[in-house]
C-alpha cells in the first residue's frame, strides 16, 4: 500500500507540475514627459485595486519597466501617473507567458 501511495502522489505531481508556473507582468513607462507612480494589479474577479505594486520608494521614469510575478489568472491593470491621471486595462488572461504593456499617451481613461 505505500508503494502505491508515493506512486500517486508522483503521478500527480507529474500531471500538475507547469500548471502554476508563475509568469511576469512587465510594465514600461512610455509616456514620454510623465513618471509612474501606482502599478495596481488586480484579479478580474475582485472589485478593489488592493495596494501599489511600486515599491513605496520607487516611480518609473520614462523608459523605465517593472516586472511584477503573478500566477495564472485574469487581471485588471491600473497605472497612475505623476499628475493623477490613470490608464486602465480590464479582463487580461495571464497564462504562463509573460504580459508586456508599455503604457503610452493614448492609454489614457
């Protein structure tokens, strides 16, 4: 009977090993004369935004990117710029490749 046990508990190890691979969401500050300063990252099945991805002492300058690890799921993704102004996008189905965004002027709400 143990023998069959860890031969279970290998197979299923086996079976679901890459399933929860984390993967990256790489955001690029491409707005060319403004810093960012929030990086929200939510589940899409949540309804608040949660804390700020930035380390607290930390904004993007233009041209700068910050990596952020998350399992697989759908996200919603909200940045705040150094004058208030946000860029949002909803629903983003994250797998296990990572999601670039380079924000730029356009993104705006």
């Amino acid at each position: 009977m143990p023998k069959f046990f860890i031969a279970a508990i290998l197979l299923l190890f086996l079976v679901t090993t890459g399933c929860f691979d984390p993967a990256k969401i790489v955001i690029t500050n491409g707005l060319e004369e403004k810093n960012i300063e929030y990086i929200y990252v939510s589940s899409g099945s949540e309804d608040e935004w949660g804390i700020n991805s930035l380390p607290e002492w930390k904004v993007l300058l233009p041209g700068e990117s910050h990596e952020i690890t998350v399992l697989p799921d759908t996200y919603d993704l909200q940045i705040v710029d150094s004058r208030g102004y946000t860029y949002t996008i909803w629903d983003i189905e994250i797998k296990t490749e990572d999601f670039v965004w380079e924000v730029i002027p356009t993104d705006i709400d």
